[in-house]
C-alpha cells in the first residue's frame, strides 16, 4: 500500500499535526487485536480526512466502511454543530470494538453507526451529504458512487480510499484480477463523470477527492 520511501513517509508524518491521543490508542489496539490491520487509514490519511472536514464543516457525514472506526473519528472531528456521521459496515464482529472507542473519543452524540450491506442501508438514511468516504468492499464502489452521487449537495465532497490498489492499476491486464479490473473501471468512471471535478492523489494506496459542481 505504501509507495513513497519509508524515510520520506516518516517525514511527512513527522511535519503533519499529530494524531489525538485516543486515535494514537485507536491505532495501536487495531495493529495488536484486528485481522488486516493495513486497512486502518492511518496518521497521514487521518489528519487529510480531518482537514477536509474541518474545511467544510460538514452536517451530515456518510462513510461506507468503518474497519475499527479511525477514519470516521477524523472526519467527526470538523462536524457542525449538531452534524451527524453515519458509518456503515457489514462485520458484526468489530461492533463492539468501535462503538467503545467512539465513546472514549465522546462522538457518541456525532457518529451513529451500521451494520449491514451499505446498498440496503443507505436508501434508510435520510436527506443531503455534505461528504462520502468510500472505503468498503472495491466491488461495490461504482455502484456505491451511484447510490450517494445525487445526494451529494453542490460543493459537497466524495473521498474515495485504495484507488491505486497497491500499483497494480497501472498494469490491470498483466495483473488479471477482479478488484484490480473493478477499482479501474471506477476510476475511469468518476474522471469521465461531468457532475463532478476529481483529483487523484497518491497519498498511502491512493485516495481520490471529488467536489460535486
């Protein structure tokens, strides 16, 4: 997931804000307890998601794809006042896990969280996104874009995670995969899509931010 050299990497994260403390905790306790500990967004990509928000001060938030929930305490960090995070995931497992460390972050007034298939769980959430965070199964993405795209207010954002794959995006053919193929034809998609203005950057496994005009 990892492109740049290790030593600019620690450089980078050494001259960004640092990571809160229950984030830094949040971290630690993924690498030590979770399965696929790489999925966590990380202190970089955290205080992007972080900045982001706070730029737009956002009242309603949508993430498909929690993982332990790093990613959605970053973006509720620059919520309005009253702003609501809607976090959805289909493990049941981590459940608990999450819901204890938004209390800890005491988002729990600013994150509702849950669990199921995002396609069945976001027709049931009402009204306009001022963001989207992508960051679930890369089979669903395209139809994920399709789901939130007209809900998305003017102006407002869709932040997409993992859009470099690894590299392997540069070289779908020699690498014959599904995801690879997938994550492809969502990028392709989302450059082609006039309603929108992208940029894609190569930020940890590449992370795509689009403005709806």
């Amino acid at each position: 997931m990892e492109f740049i050299d290790e030593a600019l990497a620690n450089y980078a994260n050494a001259h960004s804000s640092e990571e809160p403390g229950i984030l830094k905790k949040l971290n630690r306790e993924t690498h030590l307890k979770m399965m696929q500990s790489r999925m966590l967004s990380g202190h970089l990509q955290g205080r992007l998601l972080s900045l982001l928000s706070h730029l737009t001060r956002p009242k309603c938030i949508l993430e498909i794809g929690t993982y332990t929930g790093y990613s959605a305490i970053c973006l509720a960090e620059g919520l309005a006042e009253g702003g609501i995070l809607h976090t959805i995931d289909n493990n049941p497992e981590r459940d608990a896990f999450v819901n204890r460390f938004i209390d800890e972050a005491k988002m729990t007034n600013k994150i509702r969280t849950y669990i199921g298939d995002a396609r069945l769980v976001i027709p049931k959430i009402t009204g306009e996104f001022d963001i989207v965070f992508i960051d679930a199964d890369k089979s669903g993405y395209a139809e994920y874009y399709d789901l939130i795209i007209d809900r998305v207010k003017p102006g407002g954002i869709i932040i997409t995670d993992n859009v470099l794959w690894s590299g392997k995006v540069i070289e779908p053919v020699k690498v014959n995969d599904e995801d690879t193929r997938l994550i492809c034809v969502y990028n392709e998609k989302i450059a082609a899509d006039s309603r929108v203005e992208v940029v894609l950057l190569p930020i940890r496994d590449g992370i795509s931010i689009a403005r709806k005009r």
